[in-house]
C-alpha cells in the first residue's frame, strides 16, 4: 500500500514537472514573439522616420521665403551653380536641369582636389579659412530669376569652392535655392550657406541623403515634389 502511494505520488510530481516546462516554454516563446514583433515596428519606425525627414522642405523654416507667389516659375530665368566632387551633386543638378529647363555652371576650383589625402587638406582649408580661386566665370546673376545653389557637404559644413563662390559674388536680393548631398549627416551646412548670404532672399532648401539617393525612385519623388512647392509644374 505504502509504494502504491509513493508511486503516486512521484507520478503526480512527474506529471506536475512537465505541465510548468511546457508553460514555461509557451512563455518563453511568446516573450521572443513579443519582442521580435517590437524590434521589426521599432526598425520600420525608424526607416519611415528617415523617409519623411529626407522630405523636409523647411516650410517651417522662418529664414525661407514664402514661395506662394513662384506659381510661374517655370517661365522664369533659371541658373544652377554647383560644385560637384563625386559626381553625386552632378547627378542632382542634371535632373533639375532636365526638368526645368535651367542654365548650369559647375565651379571649378584651381585647387586639385583630387588627392590621396584630401579629408586632411579640406579640414585644414576649413580652419584656416581658405579660399581657392574660381577657374571660370559667373553670368551675370542679374538675368536670372530664380538661382540653384548645390553641392555636397564636406566636414558638415559648405566646402571652399562654394565658400569662395559666396566671397566672389554679390547674392543680394537673389532668390537662392540651396540643395546638398551627403552620406550620413549634414551638420550645420544650411545654417552656414545661410550666414554666408544674409542678403538673399532663400527659397525652400532640399538636402539629399545617401540613404535617400540610393533608392532613384524615391530620390524622383523628392526633386519632384520639391520643384513643384517652388513653384514649377511637371
């Protein structure tokens, strides 16, 4: 009778034993569940997130001109000056020009930048405040209507091509759109293009990410709705 009970009793036990395994195993299960339907929303957030800044047209921006009355701008003069280094900028300035119809300068500078140690060499030109000399020449800014301004953005900030195009060329009551490229982060370019032409009145601002240009279809949609807000139709 004695190892009748025992037996049940050890039974029991078993039986006990594998009912909390098997609920602890569901729990485990739905905890990693859980979490990994939290980590794809939290990287889905993120990624929407950074579509929708790379959209941002600085609307908000109390320093842009409003650009309600730009309606006819596809009838307007329209330059872009850029200076390019990769040929990313280049890329940008051609499909504005495609869809615009816009006259474009590239800045070449005199100074070879085109070397083995050129983040060096930019980042002392940066310090010290180095201008290089402009190879070609400006039209006369006074034709245009509307002026593009583009180019990538080197230690966050605007490169010494643009700085020396700034220091060259008189911007005062122009009506100024920049745009810039860049990899990872843009610093403080917008703020420094803007201290660099306080005199000009700046249009809606574009900057283009490496994380937006490498999808082109996105990178379209962007330029798209960007000319449309200044004022061109399709």
């Amino acid at each position: 009778m004695r190892k009748r009970l025992n037996f049940l009793i050890l039974l029991l036990f078993v039986l006990c034993t594998l009912a909390s395994c098997g609920s602890n195993a569901r729990t485990d299960n739905e905890l990693e569940k859980a979490e990994s339907d939290r980590s794809i929303s939290k990287e889905k957030e993120e990624i929407e997130t950074i579509s929708e800044n790379s959209k941002s047209f600085d609307t908000d921006n109390p320093n842009v001109t409003d650009t309600s009355d730009l309606s006819e701008a596809k009838n307007e003069n329209v330059l872009i000056i850029y200076y390019s280094f990769t040929g990313t900028t280049r890329k940008i300035t051609q499909t504005i020009q495609e869809k615009t119809g816009a006259d474009t300068l590239e800045i070449e500078p005199d100074f070879n930048y085109f070397i083995n140690d050129v983040e060096d060499v930019v980042q002392e030109q940066l310090r010290e405040g180095y201008l290089p000399k402009l190879l070609n020449t400006v039209p006369d800014l006074d034709s245009y209507d509307m002026i593009f301004v583009g180019s990538p953005v080197w230690w966050f900030t605007t490169p010494p091509p643009i700085k020396s195009f700034f220091s060259q060329y008189d911007l005062t009551d122009k009506n100024i759109v920049p745009f810039c490229t860049y990899k990872t982060h843009m610093g403080t370019f917008f703020e420094d293009f803007e201290a660099a032409c306080p005199d000009a009145n700046l249009l809606q601002s574009q900057d283009f990410s490496g994380y937006v240009l490498s999808d082109e279809e996105q990178t379209m949609e962007i330029i798209d709705q960007w000319l449309q807000n200044l004022g061109f139709e399709e």
